[in-house]
C-alpha cells in the first residue's frame, strides 16, 4: 500500500517553530484538529480562514490520523 501524500503539509522551522502547517499558512495540524474537537465544522473553519480549501483540512486530518499510526516524514524547509 503507497503512503498518503501529504502535498498541502509542510513543516518549515521559521513558521510555529516547525509544527506540521497547511502549506503557505500559520493554520498547524494540531489548530485544526482543536477546531474541530471543539465542535466547530468544517463549512465554519472554512468561512473562518477563507485562505484554507477543503481538500486541506481533510489532509490534515489524514496527516494526523496517519501520524498517529506510524511514524510520518515531510520535508522540513532548511531554516533561512
């Protein structure tokens, strides 16, 4: 079985200190995982951050899900 790509996850050390973000956001896996564990809905975050596409916050989702299966590797930006 091929492992998920994760294309709209990046993790760069010079953006929240490295935390797995939505590609060309400060929006971390873990902001939205907290949105959504607090009742918000996806329609709700997307009117909320008009920048974040559907797609990415359901690869958030897969991002999280499969980190917490198994370990996970995205390329870090080198620091600038």
């Amino acid at each position: 079985m091929e492992a998920p790509a994760f294309d709209l996850i990046e993790s760069d050390p010079a953006v929240l200190q490295g935390k797995p973000c939505i590609k060309g956001t400060r929006l971390s896996v873990e902001f939205i995982l907290e949105l959504l564990a607090t009742g918000a809905t996806q329609a709700e975050i997307l009117d909320g951050w008009p920048d974040l596409t559907a797609e990415a916050v359901a690869q958030a989702l897969r991002f999280a899900a499969s980190s917490m299966r198994s370990d996970v590797i995205i390329a870090v930006r080198p620091a600038s």
